[in-house]
C-alpha cells in the first residue's frame, strides 16, 4: 500500500469533535473548514492565557540525504506513542510546501501508519495560507512597481530594489527576470526575481509574530530597497502593511487537523530550514503548549540547520525552551555520509557515518545544552546487524532506541516516548544555551556558529559582503539574530563534503536584512532561495482518477 492508500483507508474524526473531545476547545473558537480540518480562533490564546504550559520536544536529525530520514514520521509516531501512554499531546509540524511535493522529495505529512490527515489537502492547497503568503508578498512587490512608475515620489533606486517576487513551486527560470519591458505604459525596467514561498519574508513573519497586530508593524518594517541616497525605503513608506495584513487575517491561525491515530497536530508555518528558518509558527507552538502535557516538534533537517535557527531564532524571541530533543538517524543516512555509493551492504560505510551522527549528538548535548534521545528510524532493508552495531556505538554518548512508527503506528514507537519520559518527567529543565549573544556583532555571530556548530576553522568574505555587514551593523540592527542559507547535506558549504568534516573555511556570500522578520539573512554556497525542478519531477506521476480521486502523490 501507498502512503495514499493507508490514508485513505483511515476515517478519521470529525474535526470539531476531535478539538472539543481531545482538547477541551469550546465550538466558539473552532472555524471548520470541511469536515476534517479547521482553523482555530485569535481567541482562543487569549481563553488559555493563564494555562501553564507543557513539556516542549524537539525532533532533528543527522545530516540527511536527499529523501530525507523521517523526522516528519517519527514527530507523529512519538506524539502518537505519548498519546497511547495517557500523555495529552500535540503534533506541531510545518505546512508543506508544494515546490517539493511536485519536485522530487513528495509531500512532507509523514507516511507508513505516522502520517497527518487529510495528507491530500495538507501537501496541496491546504487552507490557502501559502497562497495568502504569496499575495501579500506581491501586492507588496507591485505597489512597489508601481510607486516608481507614477512619479516615484520616494526617490527609490530601481537597480537597488531587493523585495522579489514569490511563487510556492520550483521554477529556476524565474530566479533572475527582467520586469517593466514594453514601453512606459508597462512600467520602469529593471532586474527581478522570485523565490519560493517559504523563503518569503512573509512567511518568516508569519511564522515569528504572535498576533494580528505584531504581524502588521512587522509588515511595515520590511525593506523594500534603497533611495537614490542609499537609504532604506519601508513598506510602510508604501502604505502597503495594512492592506497585506488584510489578506493574511485568516492565514495567521493555526490550521487543526490530525494523525491516523487521532492525535491532533496544528500545521502552520513554512518549511525549508536550508532557506529560511523552517520552524512551526510560534503562535501554533504557544498555543499547543497551553493545550497539551507534551508538544512535539521538528525543525528542518539537522541539528546544524533547523535546529540552530529554532534555537538561536525561534526560542530566543520566543522565549520557549525545549525540554528535550528527539534525534533521528537511519542506517541510509549513515551509510550515504560515510561514503556509500548505494544503500546496499557497506558496514565500513556505516562505521564511517557514525561520527557524523556522533558530532549532531555533541552539537545538542554541548552547544545547546539539551537532553536527547537518538531515534534509529527503521527501514525494511535495515539488518538486524546494523541496527545493533549503531546501538552499540551510540549508546556511551546518549541514550538510543529503535523507532519502527512507520510500519507500526505510536506502537512502533512507544519504547522511544518511554526513554523521552524519563528524560523529561521530574527532571529539572535544561538550561538552553544560545550559540552567541544578541550584543555579538554579526560578523561574530556567524563566526561562532560556524566553528561551534559547522566545524569550521574560519569564515571569509569578500570586501563587498564585509562593507555589507559592517553597514548593516552600524545602521543599528546589529542585535538580529542570523539565518544561514547553507546546503543540508554536509556541515560545510559544499554538499560533496559529506561525514563530520573540521577544519573547513566558511565563506560567506552575500547577505541581506530581513527587517521584518528581524534577522540577518546570510547566504553560502550555491544554494538557491529558488529551487529548481529534477528531470523527472514528481509531477510527471500525479494525476487524477476518473472517480476525481487524487494519484501519485506521496
């Protein structure tokens, strides 16, 4: 059976029940949206204010590989084992965006018997919050265009505009565009490009800001570019924050919906921790923490990527600190980091791999400060005699518990919620370490995640980026935290470099502020904030039956 098939073959609760049963939330706060998913009311934050909070987990992962290891599966099939254990728990994951479910990695709901429902609607159109996301980008973008067509009142310097356009698809061939060609009635030509939606400033404010309110001045703080004198020029310069507000009125709640096992999970926010943040909304987040003993979490791919930036972004503007970290590791991903050409049998590969498993559970344990458990993620082709040699190996530096969620539900991975429960239950919270201090200048903030966290013997920029940086510092946002673009697939800028490479130069590219969101962006490598479609993408393969059932999609 498909991931598609074994959803399907779930009927699941009716979603109004669901929240008032499971979670105790009165039909006042609850806006359905069909039968099986729902938006959950401003209010209700405000009903649960004095509430305490829950136990906050945090899901990560080794480096990956490209089909990714789970961390989406085992977020559901721990939060379904917590649930068949008496705990009242929360999912909260990111909202998929369709650039991958269309391109090559698939939709981003789980799979085997750990999966989120209705996984159709969540990996496609969902509530339309991306599509909101979108629009409230472009409206920006285009009264941007339009300014400088009638008159350009603010002097802004059209080859020094920065806000691009955003699509939620992959399309390389909108990266870099020419706009306004046709004559003056088409407006002012000049240099453009798109990114993908999840890589919006939109989407990071969406994901930061904890009320409608905070979500419209964050709106009027973004750059839109500079003036002929090189001085910032604001969206709000524009007037633009309070009609995208408008459109992102509905975005900003969380969307309820559902595990096969009945779990409830609030889906909100973007994905691509490579590109952006990649963390669940806070507002989703609090609010789970209010509703829920235990909220389990992911940030996207490993603890070098979504879980630096959920720490030193998310936690510190926050103020939420996990109780623990879920690690994930499978026996590909070892074996692709140690070398492997193939997932066939290579212990010597394996053995390899291990010390990049090692350095993540370091990075969690000695930079964050946090208390983990290893989750091996199974797969059919893993041997017993692989599974035991990374048990054997891991165990002396955390503790380390074979998750088998996918082919068995929350009791695949009811030995993993146990060792989470011990971790966490009477304990005294962890004292979570942030990897630099918002006084540090920028230079040095990067500095040090590249050496405490990446490995890296140094980091090098050229004079233009360093002039860029010094600029952005000295013009008084130098206490942003810092969001690193940087390929997932090794602790370097290069994806070839695989394992737990040290020593490396870090070079850094460009940068540029994202004032609303309130974060230095600060781009590596040839990672692109647009990706690009592979030579077969998944699309090829979905279609629609003549019963207007959906096919192919994963």
């Amino acid at each position: 059976m498909t991931d598609l098939d074994i959803a399907r073959a779930v009927t699941p609760e009716d979603i109004v029940d669901l929240a008032r049963q499971r979670l105790g939330i009165a039909p006042q706060f609850i806006e359905p949206w069909g039968h099986h998913k729902a938006k959950l009311s401003e209010k209700l934050a405000l009903e649960l204010a004095d509430a305490e909070d829950g136990k906050l987990i945090l899901v990560s992962a080794m480096t990956p590989t490209p089909a990714g290891e789970g961390k989406t599966t085992t977020t559901i099939g721990l939060a379904d084992a917590l649930a068949g254990l008496g705990k009242k728990t929360i999912i909260c994951l990111r909202q998929p965006s369709m650039g991958p479910s269309f391109g090559v990695k698939g939709g981003a709901t789980g799979g085997g018997r750990a999966q989120i429902i209705p996984m159709e609607d969540i990996n496609l159109h969902f509530t339309g919050d991306f599509h909101a996301v979108c629009a409230a980008n472009n409206l920006l973008a285009a009264l941007v265009d339009n300014h400088i067509h009638h008159g350009n009142k603010l002097g802004i310097d059209p080859r020094r505009v920065t806000w691009k356009r955003v699509i939620d698809l992959n399309d390389r061939a909108l990266r870099n565009i020419t706009i306004g060609l046709g004559g003056p009635a088409h407006g002012q030509p000049r240099e453009d490009g798109f990114a993908i939606a999840a890589a919006s400033e939109v989407m990071a404010i969406l994901c930061l800001a904890e009320s409608l309110h905070e979500l419209r001045e964050r709106f009027g703080k973004i750059i839109i570019g500079y003036d002929f004198d090189r001085a910032p020029v604001f969206a709000r310069d524009l007037n633009a924050h309070g009609a995208m507000t408008v459109l992102m009125k509905d975005a900003i709640k969380p969307n309820l919906v559902q595990s096969l096992e009945g779990t409830p999970a609030l889906i909100h926010g973007g994905p691509f921790a490579n590109i952006a943040h990649g963390c669940n909304s806070v507002i989703a987040t609090k609010l789970a923490l209010k509703l829920a003993d235990y909220v389990v979490t992911e940030a996207g791919f490993g603890a070098d990527l979504g879980a630096e930036k959920f720490i030193n972004i998310k936690c510190r503007k926050a103020g939420l600190r996990p109780a623990a970290v879920v690690l994930v590791a499978t026996i590909r991903a070892l074996k692709h980091v140690g070398g492997a050409q193939d997932a066939g049998d290579d212990l010597a590969a394996l053995n390899a791999g291990l010390q990049n498993l090692r350095r993540h559970v370091r990075i969690v344990r000695d930079v964050y400060g946090l208390p983990l458990v290893v989750a091996l993620n199974r797969f059919a082709t893993d041997t017993a005699e692989e599974l035991t040699l990374v048990e054997d190996a891991i165990k002396g530096e955390a503790p380390i518990h074979v998750a088998d969620h996918w082919a068995r539900g929350g009791d695949g991975a009811t030995e993993l919620a146990n060792a989470l429960l011990s971790l966490t239950d009477g304990s005294s919270p962890a004292e979570l370490r942030f990897t630099y201090e918002d006084s540090d200048p920028f230079w040095s903030k990067i500095d040090q995640v590249a050496k405490k966290v990446y490995g890296a013997s140094e980091v090098t920029g050229d004079k233009r980026v360093r002039d860029k940086v010094r600029r952005l510092q000295d013009d008084g946002h130098g206490a942003y935290p810092i969001c690193i673009v940087k390929t997932q697939y090794s602790f370097s800028t290069d994806p070839k470099l695989r394992g737990a490479i040290n020593g490396h130069v870090f070079h850094v590219r460009d940068v540029y502020l994202a004032n609303g969101a309130g974060f230095l962006v600060v781009l590596t490598g040839e990672v692109m904030t647009m990706p690009g479609l592979p030579r077969h993408p998944a699309a090829e393969g979905i279609d629609i039956d003549a019963n207007g059932q959906i096919v192919g999609l994963i």
